[in-house]
C-alpha cells in the first residue's frame, strides 16, 4: 500500500470513527461545505474576523507571492512540485479541512513544497526553509508536505518572514521509527495576517517534535494537530510567542489519541506588553475509546508585563476510557512575581534588568528544547528585542 493510499484509508477510518466535538467539526474537502464563518463559531470566537483581509472567506488567493529557499542535505529532497503530484500529496497527513481556508488552500494552492526525507537517514544539519512574504496585498496560498522515511532522523525549520497575506497548510507524515522536530518561526512584518494549519500523523514508535514561535504579524493564526497511526507514538508540541501592542497571536492545539500507548506533551508560554496585545492559546486532547494505555499532560503560561492585554487560554480534555496511564492539564496567566523582582533588587540589580532577567527565565527551558543551537540564539535575541520596545515606551 502507497503512502497515499495509506492516508486515504486513515481518512475514512477517522471519518468513520469520529466522536463528536465541539472544538473540532466534522471535516470535508468540499469548499462549499465550510459556510464563511461569521465569529460566532466556537472556533472563532476570540480571532478578530474584521482583521483577516477576509482570506478566512472568499478573497482571490493567488500564487507565487512569497520566495521560497532551502537547503537539501544528503539524504533530503526538497522541491516545489505541481500537478498530478501535487494533487497526490493533499491530505497525506490524513487532514480533512474543518475550515474553509485550509479546504480552499487543498483545493486552490497551484503548488506543493515538498521536503521529503528517506527512510533510515539521518540528517545531520536542518533544513531551513525561508518562506519571505513580498507584500500583504493580495492572499495567496500555501501548502506545506513534510514526509519523513521510516527511522529517520531530521529537524525541519520553517522561517516566516516579510509582508504576507497567507492561507497556508503544512502537512507532516511522521514514518514509523522516526524521531523528527518541526519549527514553525512566525516574524513577520507588522501587516502580516496569517492563518495557518499544521496537520501531523505519527507512525508506529515515532517521536515527533513540533515547535510554534510567533513573534510579528498583525494576526497570527496556528492550528497545530497530531494524530497516530499507530502505538508506540509520542508527539511534543512546544510553543513561545510574544504579543506588542494591537497584535493578536492565538494558538490552538489538538492531539487526537485514536490509538493505544501514545503520548502527547503540549507546553507553550507567552508574554504579553502594549496596550491592545490578545495572545489566545486552547489546547485540546481527544482520549477516544481505543485509546488506552495513552498519557498525555499540557499545559499554557502567560506573564503579562503592561497594562492593556489580554490573555485568553483554555484547556480541554475529552476522555472516552478510564483505562489510561495518565491525563491533566494547566493555565496560568499572571504579572510579573513581586517576590523575584524584589530578590533582584535587593541585590542591587536595576528593576529594568531585574525584569529583563525574570523574562529570560520564564522562557529559558522553551528557548533551550528548540535543539537548533543558532535559533536558539536568535530566539533570545528577538526577546531581548521585545522587551527593548517597552522599556523605550516607558
């Protein structure tokens, strides 16, 4: 069986199996049974529809606007490639769009980027693909394929930057045996809308890494979901992001436990400054019935540095069997502990760098499971940069 076929059968098994959830809709590749939605849908109620350019709807989505450059290691191929290949590939992760945008972006997008990685390879460096946006005006559509051979080894790093109006969907078949990280750096310029999807499927004792910083952009959407195909699976969903003024960064997790023995870690963290700045993170895990023998933990923490913001975070666990090794979930949303500051102080520490050093610290154990030793040190770059724009407010 192809991997093409596999993913068709997987398709119609979760279908089939589907259980009812108000946070995931059930799927289709129709466009035209996605209504536009209006905002009152549970899914959309904290996205500010009148600020999406209305690329969630009907705007005219046009190729070719962003530049796209990447590097191929030994052992990767990585390629746009069109039509009948193309085609084969939408839906390779087992996605079925329950949003008009990614069921635009599958029926619409005149090309795939495809990074495929063969199996029993490891890749020693990276893979960075930088997807440079050219102008805001007009939409245009992207769709994404990571294909990862069995037992394989690789890190894949997407780099968003420049001035975009992007509907993107980025597809990720995990092989069974590998072990692979996926970064997904969103720092675009200040007009940016973006809305994007991230759909992965785990195989058989694979460990799957997945990573969302979101920095730049007006609006800044990520839905990032994982599935199995099989026991053993393991998936890792990291997230850091950092709202100024008037951005909205939101966030939304989903790890589908549809099959026994797997794991799911789901921890992202955010700051917040400037009046205006809304960060949304909901996370969902979806325990069904087969699922037994699952363990899975996440967790969202928020520190607010001005007044003015807002942060949204909603957790969820839907569980279907008892029979699990483990489930739980945390949110927290606060200022800055007064009790560090203070220990700073006292120490003749300035209260700008004491501050500096608190926010270090709540990003510090993200920052450092990244595993790419260079975006690492742009990362804490960027929040030394960040956190420069409130103090010159100040």
């Amino acid at each position: 069986m192809t991997v093409t076929e596999t993913a068709a059968a997987a398709v119609q098994n979760a279908v089939e199996g589907r259980v009812a959830s108000h946070l995931h809709p059930t799927g289709s590749f129709a466009v035209a049974e996605h209504p536009v939605p209006t905002g009152r849908e549970e899914i959309w109620r904290f996205t500010p529809m009148k600020r999406l350019r209305n690329v969630h709807g009907d705007a005219e989505l046009v190729a070719g606007g962003a530049l796209f450059q990447w590097n191929t290691p030994e052992g990767v191929r990585a390629e746009l490639v069109h039509g009948e290949e193309s085609q084969a590939l939408r839906g390779v992760s087992g996605l079925v769009p329950n949003t008009r945008y990614a069921a635009r972006v599958l029926a619409e997008a005149p090309s795939t980027l495809l990074v495929d990685v063969a199996a029993n390879t490891e890749v020693h460096e990276p893979v960075l693909v930088d997807v440079k946006g050219q102008s805001a005006d007009p939409a245009e559509a992207g769709h994404v394929v990571l294909r990862f051979g069995l037992h394989s080894k690789a890190v894949v790093v997407l780099n968003h930057t420049g001035s975009a109006t992007l509907a993107q969907v980025v597809e990720v078949h995990v092989g069974d045996g590998a072990d692979v990280s996926v970064v997904s750096l969103q720092d675009w310029a200040d007009d940016t809308v973006h809305l994007t999807q991230h759909e992965a499927s785990v195989g058989r004792d694979a460990s799957y890494k997945h990573v969302a910083i979101s920095f730049g952009g007006d609006v800044v959407r990520m839905d990032s979901n994982v599935s199995y195909r099989g026991p053993g699976g393991s998936a890792e969903l990291l997230g850091l992001y950092f709202a100024d003024a008037g951005q909205h960064l939101e966030h939304r997790l989903f790890a589908d436990h549809n099959e026994p023995h797997t794991k799911s870690n789901v921890v992202y963290k955010g700051a917040l400054q400037g009046q205006g700045a809304h960060t949304v993170w909901v996370g969902n895990v979806l325990i069904r019935k087969v699922a037994e023998g699952i363990e899975t933990y996440e967790q969202n923490r928020n520190l607010v540095l001005t007044d003015g913001c807002r942060a949204d975070s909603v957790p969820n666990l839907e569980i279907e069997t008892g029979e699990i090794a483990g489930a739980g979930h945390a949110s927290t949303t606060g200022r800055f502990d007064d009790q560090h500051l203070f220990y700073l102080q006292s120490r003749g520490i300035p209260e700008d760098e004491a501050r500096r050093l608190v926010v270090h610290g709540f990003f510090n154990d993200i920052v450092r499971r990244v595993g790419v030793p260079e975006l690492e040190e742009r990362l804490m770059a960027t929040v030394e940069a960040e956190l420069a724009k409130n103090v010159s407010k100040a």
